[in-house]
C-alpha cells in the first residue's frame, strides 16, 4: 500500500512539475530561430480570415486563414496575471480556404497549409522585448529550418501600437480575452 501511494505522489508531482517547462524558443549558431515543432499542441487561442497586415489594403481575394497557437504555460501564465511571461511564443499559422465543395456550393474552410509566422518574446535577445518571424520559405523553397526577425518596422511597430496587451493582439482572440483578468 505505501509504495502504491509512493508511485502515485511521484507520478502526480512529475505531472505538476511539467508545468514549469515550457517550450522555449531555440536558436542556431547563426543566432536565427529554429522553427517551432508542436504548436498544434499548445492552446488554439483564435483564427481569423483575411485579417492581412497591410494598412488601407483593399481585400484582394486571396484571404488566408490565421490559427493562433499559444504554449500551454504561457496561457495559464496570463490567465493568472494578464501578463505575457517572457519566452512566450505565438505561432500563426497560415493556410489558404478552400471553397465550393460543400454540399450547398458556399463558405470557405482552411484547406492548403502555407505556413508559419511566430511572434517571440525574449526579453533578454531583442531590446524591444517582442521579435517576429517568417518561416514560410516563399518562391517554391518550402518551410524554413530557421529565420531571422523581421526588421523593426516590419511587425513590431504595429503590434506595439494596436496589440491590445504587451504587443499581442488579445482582442482578436478569443480564447485569451475570455481568461483575461480585469484590470
């Protein structure tokens, strides 16, 4: 009997304690970011279609679905204090709609997956706290392994100025306003 009760404490204590590893970004040699690997795995915080990043922008009829993963640690770290802890990373994930082959011929679902984009907070690696990645590998070179953030003016200057909370853009989420405490 006590050594069944020894087991359990050690296998609901090991469980606890995987609470405090999160998935942390990883970078090469050349100090650029590996790809993250298992973000379907973290929380899935939101989706958006369409929602591009060019300002003025007429839609151009090529929208592209957004899902938005979140590692588990950091969603409970901000569901517990409204704050992004730092090595939080948000992996966008971009996928061409599919339409006309429903039964009715209408609605578009997500179909193609193109690829990721990655917002990364490292408070300790970029001055402005927040990085931004593209790992998609455009004109046919598939995924990239790893990538360079994106100039400053390129993401950071936006998700600065209209991300609702610490650069992220927690009013298109769902998911992270639901848990969000008041301030």
């Amino acid at each position: 009997m006590v050594a069944r009760i020894a087991i359990c404490f050690l296998l609901v204590s090991g469980m606890l304690g995987s609470e405090e590893r999160m998935p942390g970004p990883r970078y090469t040699a050349q100090n650029e970011l590996v790809r993250p690997e298992g973000y379907r795995e973290w929380m899935f915080v939101g989706s958006s279609l369409g929602m591009g990043y060019a300002e003025g922008q007429a839609p151009s009829g090529n929208a592209t679905f957004h899902n938005i993963y979140l590692q588990r640690e950091a969603y409970s770290h901000f569901a517990k204090t409204g704050k992004f802890p730092d090595k939080t990373i948000l992996v966008m994930e971009v996928l061409a709609p599919g339409k006309d082959v429903s039964i009715n011929k209408r609605g578009q679902f997500s179909d193609r997956f193109i690829g990721i984009e990655v917002a990364l907070k490292d408070e300790t690696r970029y001055a402005e706290k927040w990085a931004y990645f593209d790992f998609i590998g455009r004109g046919g070179k598939g995924p990239l392994a790893s990538a360079k953030p994106f100039a400053k003016d390129r993401c950071w200057s936006c998700h600065n100025e209209h991300g609702k909370v610490d650069n992220v853009f927690v009013q298109f989420y769902p998911v992270l306003r639901a848990v969000q405490p008041a301030r």
